[in-house]
C-alpha cells in the first residue's frame, strides 16, 4: 500500500484542510509525456505544477494513452498526416495496483502508475491503463488513444477515468474530501460515488465540476440505451439514473448531468462563466455556476534570460533577447520548412488546436489583402501557423493542409507540425505577436496568449474568454473589433477579417518599425500585468477559497 507521503513526496501546506482529486482526460505537465491534446490539457498541466509549488494537497486522476493524441508528420506533398506511435514513458512507478470495473458487464482491468512529484515538479498523477495482458484486444484498446472516435470507446474512456479513478482512490484507502472534475468526461465517478453513499446529497458535498465548452453541441452526449449497456450507470439502472437527476428524454448530456451532481461549478473565465449561466441557468436542480479564469504556470512558460532582461528595463536589452528567442523559433522554421526568418522582422503567430471557430485562415480571408500585407518591402512581415486538428474533423485537416499549400509559395510564411509544449514554448517565445482570432463568444477561455504574454508577445486579439479581463488596446495588447451580434456569420467573418487587418496595417505593423520604445512598452507592460493574475498560482488558490 503506498502511503500519503509516499503519495506526495512532501508535507502538504497546512493551510489547506481538503485533500483534492482533480479527475481530468489529459494533462500536458512535460513534453515527453504525451497525454494531451490542447488547452484543456494545458491548462491541467499548469495547474498541477502551480498545486507542487504552493503544496496544495491535490492529486491527478488521469489516463495513460499508449498512442498518446497523436503525432502529427508530413506525408510525401508535404500534407499534414496524423500517425500513431507507441510510447513508453520509463519514468512513471509501477504502483503495482490493479483491479476491475465492469464494461458490459465484463470485468475489465486497470493498472495504476504513478507520476511522482520530484520527475517534472507537479502534483502527483495517477494514470491508468487498460493496455495489460489480462484483458482481450478490445478492452486493451480503450487507453490507446486519447479521445478515440469509436463511440463505444469513448465511452469506455470516460467510465477507466471516473470509476476507475474513483475506485483506485478506494483501493489506495486514500482520503479524498473533494473530487473535482475537469470537464464532464469523468461523469461516471458520480454513479460510483452514488452507490457508495446511496444519496445525492452526499455526492454533492464531494463533487466540483469545471465546464469548459460554451456551445451546446460541443458537450458530450449518449444514448441511455447504449450507456446503460455498457455499465456506465454502476450498478444503479437507468431509470434510477433519471429519477435521480430528473432527466426526461433517451440522452444524457455530461455537463448537464454533472451541474446536478456538483454542489458547485465554474466556467473558466468571466465571460464565459456569463454564457454558461445563460446556457444552463434555464434547467432546474443545476448547481451555482461561478466563474474562475484559467491561467498558466509561469515558472514552466517563462524565459529566464526575457525575466532577467525585463528587470533591467532596459529597450535594447529586451530587444536583444526577445531576437535570440525568435533566432531559436527560426532554426525549427528552417528545419521544417526550408526557409529562413529574419529576427529583425515583425513575426505572427497563430498556435492552438484547429477548430473551425477559432479561424486559422482569417488573416488569409482576403487574399490580396494578405499578400499585400506580407510583401510590404518597408514593413515587412513574418507569419507562422501550428495547431493540431482532431484527427477524425476532415475538414480542420483540410483547413489545414489548405493553409500549408498556400502559404508554401511565400518565403515569409511557414505552417510548423508537431504542435506539443516544446514547439509551443518556441512559438510563445519567439513571436512578437500572438494572434488569437475566435468567433466572439465560442473561445471559453484560451490561455495560450497568457504564457506569450509572459515571454514578450503582445496579444492581438478578439475580446473573447480570458482577453477582456486583461487586455487594453495599445496598452498591453492590441484588441480587434468584434463584429455586431446582429450580422449572419459570414458577414461577422467578412468584417472581422477587415478589422483584423485594419489593425495589422494601420497600427500593429507600423508601431513595430516606426515606435519601438512604445512597441517595447506594450510587452513590458503586458508581461508585468499578465502575473499574477493569470499565473495558476491564482487559480489553484481560487479553487481552494470559492470551489473547494
């Protein structure tokens, strides 16, 4: 049995009364760990690093996928491909620990490793694994990929997560007072939790909820039948199950079926915990939403020689360091691409997930527009792209390799693979600004442009999520003008392209070549607001006093 201090390694702060287990489907704590796809994992890889720093008592529940999200190469025309490679992460602990939940009604088994405090300075991470010799291929399979799009095995993933987590807890006698989950994928822990205490009162004192997507389509939904088929319910039946939460209908969605177990929830920013209300307010016997912003960890995101510079103050010294960050990005630009950057010229950069709202190709939306703009011989400009799509969303793929063939031909653009932490800290670092263009209000948080913000890029961006609680146009950021609600999409997209390129040609492209004591004024400022405000540190303390 592994103890409590085996557990943490370290004395937990005793300011903290609560033991927490925050339950979440990927964590992005170390480049060589790869068990994440995006934000959600970004944001709880942050998380569990500022949890070490402050020794908060908080443990992860997650999953160890065998082929990770996915890895993203090129084929022979130089098209994005995602391929499947097998990791082996040596530097987890065999905890030794296995057991069995059902899945149809079939016992499947569950291993438990352990990633240690001391290995990458976060909280532990217990991540399982149903890739052992005891279970047939199929039941193998369910922590091979992260978010696997075979139905049935998504929702396998979520019942290891939540019951599985839940019941290793058990297994390991360790005393959780709250299980928080992030996002609705580890739902099922609820179900466990009911037939434990046999009262929703009694999950509700355990159980916090963060919801992360502000679209009603985009939050996970299944069939009763098939879930019920599957064993997803425990061992309570389906029609206790919507007795329980009074569900009408043959779908149960995550989130809405979270909001009733949870004594309390959040969104992850101010505004989007605004549209999470609205969205969900409507339903009875939901909890109280409140909003808590995501942040990042700084001390992983930052540039110790940009820390050192910035304290100088000094123009020509953070110029000379910000040049050396970008000079690093370039040489990745190279090796990919062919082509070389020029770290005295104004570099774009686009970085996140491909998602269809959150528009990789607005910059290109008029396109001779955009070639105008970067074949300004005066005020040259620099633009590189990298995200990654899901692997099964055909048309992101598409938008991707769309984006890849067109900007081949310029010299002064790039579109980089392999969008992970280590390319991620290159782009945040080695950009002068970071481009965050969103449809208004679909953007739950983004935090991204919070850790570029820390290392000397200046946001340019929708005020959507995060933005509005930080940004101030030409003071710490440079903020595009959202269309009216009013318009159709398309006439939204059309006028957003212009006013993003309003900005870029009247007033970020010129500050930058003509002004470059106001230009270092703004990243000054922006790094120096950024923390502690959107530093995790914030977060896991806000969690403790307002969720926990």
């Amino acid at each position: 049995m592994i103890s409590k201090e085996q557990i943490f390694g370290y004395q937990p702060n005793e300011k903290y009364n609560k033991t927490i287990a925050y339950f979440s489907m990927e964590f992005a704590i170390d480049q060589s760990l790869k068990i994440y796809s995006g934000g959600l994992g970004f944001l709880a890889g942050s998380h569990m690093r500022s949890a070490f720093e402050l020794k908060h008592p908080t443990i992860g529940i997650g999953m160890l996928w065998k082929y990770g999200y996915y890895d993203q190469f090129r084929d022979t025309d130089a098209d994005m491909k995602p391929f499947y490679v097998e990791k082996d992460p040596c530097f987890l602990q065999d905890t030794g620990i296995t057991f069995t939940i059902p899945v149809h009604d079939a016992p499947v088994h569950i291993k438990a490793y352990l990633l240690k405090p001391e290995t990458f300075g976060s909280a532990p991470v217990f991540l399982l694994s149903t890739d052992v010799e005891e279970n047939d291929e199929v039941s193998r399979s369910i922590t091979h990929r992260l978010y696997d799009s075979n139905e049935s095995t998504r929702i396998a993933q979520s019942m290891v997560l939540g019951i599985g987590g839940a019941m290793l807890l058990d297994v390991l006698q360790f005393p959780v007072d709250v299980y928080h989950m992030n996002e609705g994928h580890s739902l099922p822990l609820n179900f466990y939790l009911y037939s434990k205490y046999q009262s929703l009162d009694e999950v509700k004192k355990r159980v916090v909820f963060t919801t992360h997507t502000p679209e009603l389509a985009g939050n996970e939904s299944h069939r009763f039948d098939l879930l019920k088929e599957m064993s997803f319910f425990y061992h309570l039946q389906d029609h206790e199950v919507k007795y329980i939460l009074g569900i009408e209908g043959n779908d149960l969605n995550y989130t809405l079926a979270s909001l009733r177990f949870a004594r309390k929830a959040n969104g992850v920013s101010k505004l989007h915990g605004e549209v999470a209300r609205e969205m969900w307010g409507h339903y009875p016997n939901i909890c109280e939403i409140i909003s808590i912003t995501n942040a990042q960890n700084k001390t992983y995101w930052k540039e110790e020689s940009f820390e050192l510079a910035l304290e100088t103050g000094e123009q020509e010294q953070i110029q000379l360091v910000k040049k050396e960050m970008k000079a690093r990005l370039f040489k990745t630009v190279a090796d990919q691409c062919g082509k070389l950057f020029d770290p005295n010229v104004l570099t774009l950069v686009w970085a996140r997930r491909f998602a269809a709202y959150k528009r990789a190709d607005l910059l290109m939306r008029n396109w001779e527009r955009f070639v105008k703009l970067i074949n300004n011989a005066e005020y040259p400009v620099q633009v590189i792209w990298a995200g990654k799509p899901y692997p099964e969303d055909q048309g992101a793929i598409d938008l991707f390799n769309q984006i890849i063939r067109s900007a081949k031909p310029l010299k002064n653009c790039a579109v980089l693979t392999g969008y992970e932490l280590g390319l991620s800290a290159l782009l945040k670092k080695g950009s002068d600004v970071w481009l965050n263009n969103p449809k208004m209000y679909r953007e739950a948080s983004g935090t991204s442009g919070m850790a570029a913000a820390m290392n000397g890029s200046i946001n340019l961006s929708m005020p959507d999520g995060w933005v509005p609680e930080f940004a101030k146009d030409l003071e710490n950021a440079f903020v595009i003008q959202p269309a009216t609600d009013e318009l159709s999409d398309a006439d939204k997209d059309k006028q957003e392209a212009a006013a993003l390129m309003d900005k870029l040609e009247q007033v970020v492209v010129p500050l930058y070549y003509t002004d470059q004591a106001k230009w270092t004024n703004i990243l000054k400022t922006a790094a120096k607001e950024i923390v502690p405000q959107f530093d995790a540190g914030r977060m896991v303390e806000q969690y403790e006093q307002e969720l926990y």
